[in-house]
C-alpha cells in the first residue's frame, strides 16, 4: 500500500476551484429542475442537490478555519445524504420518503 506524503495533497487554489466547478454544476442542475413543475422525486432530488452544495461550501468554510472534526461531521452528511438517494432511487420509495419527511 502507498505510503502519502504531505506532497500527495492538491494545493488549496485547486480544491477551491473544484469546490467552484461542483456549485457551478449544481447551479445548473437546479436551473432545470426549477424549468418547470416536477413530481415528488425530483423534488426530492432537487433538495438534496442543493443541500449538497451547501454542505460542500460549509465544509470548505470550516476546513479554512481549521475546524477539522465538524468537516468529518458534515462530510459525513453528505455521504449519509448520497447512500439516502441511491436507496430511494434503487427502491423507488421517493413517495414514502416525502410523506414520512414533509408532515402536513
């Protein structure tokens, strides 16, 4: 198994710039899904896209003031967020998920 140095890392310009290439992505997908009305399941994949891009910036903001155990916490989130989509596209219980989450 290779051994990482402190040399393996990107600098910070270039996780900056693919923090900036991930919110412009996500700008995009937003923009089509708000085009026109949508079912509940991209509904859901809508928000989840753009708590996502939330979370990506708040984990940059946080590993920019050296609070690195809160950016494990929200990466962690995110991967929560990622496995929670798969299953509810692998299952197709994105109907179940909006009644349980979204309580009149």
């Amino acid at each position: 198994m290779p051994k990482f140095t402190g040399n393996d890392y990107l600098s910070v310009s270039q996780y900056e710039d693919a923090l900036g290439a991930l919110h412009g992505v996500i700008v995009i997908l937003l923009f089509e899904f708000a085009r026109d009305e949508k079912d509940i399941r991209e509904t859901i994949i809508r928000n989840f896209l753009a708590r996502t891009d939330m979370l990506a910036k708040s984990i940059f903001s946080l590993w920019n003031a050296g609070d690195h155990q809160d950016c494990w916490v929200l990466h962690r989130c995110l991967l929560d967020r990622l496995f929670h989509l798969h299953h509810l596209a692998a299952t197709n219980e994105f109907e179940a998920f909006e009644a349980w989450s979204f309580w009149d």
